[in-house]
C-alpha cells in the first residue's frame, strides 16, 4: 500500500491518490485493527466459562434418545369434537386418525412399529410415507415400558440441497467474487461462533464484543469479497463508523425505552440458567449484529460512485462531489429503509398475528416488550445505516483527487 495510486477493482476507476489523504485513512485503519485485536485478546473468554455453560440445560428428561424412523402411514387429522364428548371435558382422539404410524430404524426399538400421535399441522404439512421423522424415547418407568412419541420432522437432507443450490447459484452468477463472499461468509461464522457466542455466556461485556466482532468482520468480509484498494478502505472506513454509530443508537434507544432484553423463550431461558449474561446489554449487541451485512452493501455502493464520479469528472470540487454522491445515495438509503422494516416484519410476523387477537389498541400493544424491541431494533438499525451513507461519501470525497484538469481513467486490477 506504499505507492500513490488507487486501482480500479473489476473495472473500476483508476486513481491517483494522494499520499497524504491514503496515509491517514490507512493509519486510522490500522489503529481501528489493532483496537479491534487487542479487544478481541482481551475479552477472550476462558474455555471453562463458556464450557460450563454449553450443553449444562437439560433438553430432555436424563436417559431419553432420538432414534430416526421411516413414515409408513400418515393418518388424516382427527375431527374436531365437542369437549364434552372427551373424558374430563377436552376433546377426544381417535384411535385411527391424527397419528403416524412410524418403523424406528436406530437404537434398541430397532424394526419396532409404533403409532404415534402428532398435532394436524404436522400431518398436513406434506409428510408422506418413507419421509424420516425423529422421536424421543423416553425411559421406561420403574416396572414400566419406554414411551416413544414423536419429536420432530428429519428436515437435514433439505437444508443441504438448499444449501448446496445456494453455493452453486452464488458461484455462477458471481464467480470468483461470489467464492470470495463465501469465504468471508465462513470467516464470520467462525468469529461468531467461536468467539462471539462464547463471550456473551461467559459474561463478558456484550456491547465491546459484538464492536469487535463486528470490526473483525468487516476488515476481513470487505477485503476479502471486494479486493484490496483504496476504494474499499474507504468504504470500510463508512463501515465501521456506521457500526459505531448503531452502537450508540442501540444504547441510547434501549436504554430510553427501558427495555429488560427478555422477550422471547430463549431470552427466558439465558435469564434463568446464564446470570452472567445481561438481557438488555445483549439486545444491543443483537442491534449491531443485525445490521452489519446490509451496511456493508451500502458503503461499498458509496464509495465505488465516489470513485466513478471523480473519474468521470476530474474538476469537481469535492463539496460538489460530495452533493453528487448523496444524490445516489438517498435513492439507495430509500430502497434499503424498506429492505430493513420488512425483513423484520418477515420475522416478527407471527408474532404480530399473535398479538392482533388481543383485544388491546394497536398503540398499547407496540408498547409491550415483544414489539417495542423489534421497533427498537428496525428503528436503530435503520438510522446508522442513514448516517453510514454521508459518513462514507465524506471518507471516499477526502480520500479521492482534489480537483484537477485531467485524472486518469482505466480499468485494472486495484491493490491499495
């Protein structure tokens, strides 16, 4: 990074920047890099924490298994019956209908037939037979039988073509950028999962981990998928001011509104079994999280029409550039608003039918906790991402030429 030039990356404009404007971003850069390892050694967390913590809730009762079985039959749900035609006043199932009938094919029941009963969406939601299913045996009372009911719908062969699809469309259509992508995809899962995750159970701070995790992310997904330049340091740059901006909002948001982070089963469940954690500090750190990928999309755009725009046109002042490069980032800003709020209306949208049967007001019900987190993380979202675009414009805008008569233009590759 040492020369004085910005090349254009997969056709991208040809630069020649100043030493002065690359020198400072790359130095800021670099101290942002070293923060971000140094945070990253420290909130490190030991192995015994995290692990005393992995796997110690009991998921089923102690000495149960989850033996797969072949579908033989799918009976027809069972017909609605008055409750009072039930024992004890609640509805009564047939004998024949509502069930599986299921052949276990693992474990000590192996070849046995058994018939187990299932709610109707399950029977309706395609199972047909030779399907696989998986159910739980739980152990047989002193004196008694094991019971084997079902458990759920062996779903991996699915996930692995969907996954497969997924792998083989990206690399058609984007090729060695879309392999690049992937692998910084895979890098994150890794910061996620063996660094992210094991910090919050073992207590750490979760805002500082999620900044770090996200700057560790990003420096590595940015270069990665979008090359080595000038060009795209300026756009990790607006990246990882967005980022800290979300922060702030997240902190600021949910502090205001005074929400506890426990809204959901599994927010219970971290409440009851990992003290250490706090609710309402990973509800941020969830904020800064969700946003990242969405950010990266719009900073990379702001700095690569930054780019073009001062190679088309050596003699704009950079405040003229600057008023350019909104222009084209207000139209990306108003697409990607509505990309956010219905990405998080697609999730919460059970959720939303759920409480629209209460007979509360609308205005009552967006107060309670469930809604006003996710309004709180759409809303916090959404303004870092707001602020990332002139943060980024103003970084790609200062580290570009100044004005001047002619700047080269060519298509090459474009190492920084």
């Amino acid at each position: 990074m040492g020369h004085g030039h910005g090349h254009g990356h997969g056709g991208h404009a040809e630069l020649e920047i100043d030493p002065l404007p690359r020198t400072l971003l790359l130095a800021a850069l670099a101290v942002v890099g070293v923060v971000s390892l140094v945070g990253a050694v420290l909130l490190w967390p030991s192995g015994s924490a995290a692990d005393e913590l992995q796997g110690s809730v009991g998921f089923a009762a102690e000495g149960s298994s989850f033996p797969e079985g072949v579908v033989e039959e799918v009976q027809t749900p069972c017909p609605v019956q008055p409750a009072s035609e039930g024992p004890g006043g609640s509805p009564t199932r047939g004998e024949d209908c509502g069930n599986l009938v299921v052949t276990v094919d693992e474990g000590v029941d192996e070849g046995r037939e058994v018939v187990v009963p299932v709610a109707p969406q399950v029977s309706q939601a395609g199972l047909e037979p030779g399907d696989r299913v998986e159910l739980l045996r739980a152990p047989a009372p002193e004196g008694g039988e094991a019971s084997i009911t079902f458990f759920g719908i062996e779903r991996s062969a699915s996930l692995w073509w969907a996954a497969g699809l997924f792998v083989l469309v990206v690399l058609m259509v984007a090729r060695f950028r879309g392999l690049m992508a992937l692998v910084g995809l895979g890098f994150a899962g890794l910061v996620v999962g063996y660094f992210l995750l094991p910090a919050l159970l073992a207590g750490e701070p979760a805002v500082p981990v999620a900044l770090v995790a996200s700057t560790v992310i990003m420096f590595v997904v940015i270069y990665t998928t979008h090359g080595v330049s000038m060009r795209t340091s300026a756009a990790l740059g607006g990246t990882l001011a967005g980022v800290l901006l979300t922060a702030l909002l997240a902190w600021w948001a949910v502090g205001s509104a005074r929400l506890t982070g426990v809204s959901d089963d599994g927010s219970t469940v971290l409440s009851s079994y990992a003290d250490r954690l706090d609710l309402q500090s990973l509800l941020m750190a969830a904020v800064v999280i969700a946003g990242l990928g969405i950010l990266n999309d719009v900073t990379i755009t702001q700095a690569s029409a930054v780019w073009e725009l001062r190679a088309a046109s050596a003699s704009l002042t950079r405040a003229q550039l600057f008023a350019s490069g909104m222009r084209i980032g207000r139209d990306h800003i108003a697409s990607t608003i509505y990309t956010i709020v219905f990405a998080y209306t697609g999730t919460a949208l059970t959720l939303l039918l759920a409480v629209s049967l209460y007979d509360r007001s609308i205005w009552g019900l967006l107060e309670t906790e469930e809604l006003a987190s996710e309004i709180v993380r759409s809303l916090a979202g959404s303004i870092g991402l707001v602020l990332a675009v002139p943060a980024t414009t103003a970084v790609a805008v200062l580290t570009v030429p100044a004005p001047r008569e002619r700047v080269g233009y060519e298509t090459a590759s474009d190492p920084a």
